[in-house]
C-alpha cells in the first residue's frame, strides 16, 4: 500500500522535469549510494519551500549529485544565488556536468572541500540553509550556519529521523547518534521554531527568530 500511495501522490504532483529525470536514472545506474539523492517528491517540495520563502540567498551543506539544489535553484528569486558545498571531489565533473546543463546554471555555485572551512569564506546572509551533509557533523554544521541565517530565515535539515533508528536509543552507529544529539539540540535552542516532517525519512523546518 505504501508504495502505491507513494505513486499515486507522484502522478498528482508537477512532473520531474527531463533534466531531473536523467540525472535520476544516471545516479542509480552510476554511482554507490544512490538513495542520497533527494527524489521526484522531495524535490518539489523543497522547490514549493523556496517559492514560499522566496529565497536570494541560499546555502545547501552537502550536494552529491545536485539534484535537490537543481529543484531549489528553481525557486530562487531572479538573479538569486545558490552555494552548494561537496566534500567527495570524485563527484564533481558528474555533479557540475548536470550543473552546466540546467537553465539555472549561472545562479549556481558549485564548491568542493570541507564545509567547516568554505562556509566561513562565504561572505553572504542566506535566506535558506539545507543541511544534507555528514550526519556526524550536524550540530557543527548547524552552529556554523547559524550566524549566516537572516532573522526569519529557514535552515532545513534531512534525514532527521534517519529511518527511524533515532528512537532506537541502544544503537551507537555514529551517524545515528549524530542525528539524535542534533534533534535534541533544536528541540532545545529557544532562538528558533522548529517542526519535523516526516517525508522519507526525516525533514525538520526550522525558523529563526
């Protein structure tokens, strides 16, 4: 039934655009891991988030094959910018291939290296931050963006119930534990509202003050 439901949510939505679609199909036939792509739904929602927040400025922590930051850099306003920052440079001449094909490509700009040490160089204010990165990382990540969110700014965060092994509190996987000690410290940071949506396997909106 899950399945169905999710197909039948897929044929009542704006389509995947044919960009997005190969860029899909290449992901999974190409590369290891390709559940990290964020998908035909959680790529219009993130699009549908940035037609809300109207964003100018956006920063995404962790790209892999760029598909989330294509559907993001859609919403932008025009002659907005997005920043997106990859650690695994094996992924840069497919990720920026797709880059250069995209009709947003000049709102794009594509970083490889560590985000603890590129995002201090980004002289910017954003207006969104999607935080899709190492999950080990993600308080660090969280207080290193903090400062470069505007008032009334979004940061958003993936994979926050990261398949539901964040109620497992006897599981020590690192990345398991990085996602709950960061679910705790925004349930308890009083500078900002927050609420987790549960699509796949963990999205948490979260608004600054």
């Amino acid at each position: 039934m899950e399945e169905l439901l999710e197909q039948y949510i897929l044929d009542h939505i704006d389509k995947e655009g044919d960009l997005l679609k190969r860029l899909s199909r290449d992901t999974h036939v190409k590369l290891l891991r390709p559940r990290m792509l964020s998908g035909h739904l959680q790529g219009r929602i993130l699009k549908m988030i940035c037609r809300m927040i109207r964003p100018d400025k956006i920063l995404e922590l962790g790209t892999f094959t760029g598909y989330s930051a294509l559907c993001m850099a859609e919403g932008l306003n025009p002659g907005g910018v997005l920043h997106t920052i990859e650690m695994d440079d094996e992924l840069e001449d497919f990720t920026r291939s797709y880059f250069e094909q995209s009709p947003y490509r000049e709102s794009i700009r594509f970083h490889i290296g560590d985000a603890m040490k590129i995002v201090p160089t980004l002289d910017e204010v954003f207006d969104l931050v999607f935080i899709d990165a190492d999950k080990r990382h993600y308080c660090e990540y969280y207080e290193l963006v903090f400062e470069k969110v505007r008032p009334g700014g979004f940061i958003l965060a993936d994979n926050t119930l990261w398949d539901g092994k964040v109620i497992d509190l006897q599981s020590k996987d690192r990345q398991t534990v990085g996602i709950r000690e960061f679910n705790d410290l925004i349930a308890s940071d009083t500078r900002v509202e927050k609420v987790i949506v549960p699509l796949r396997d963990g999205l948490t909106l979260i608004w600054k003050k």
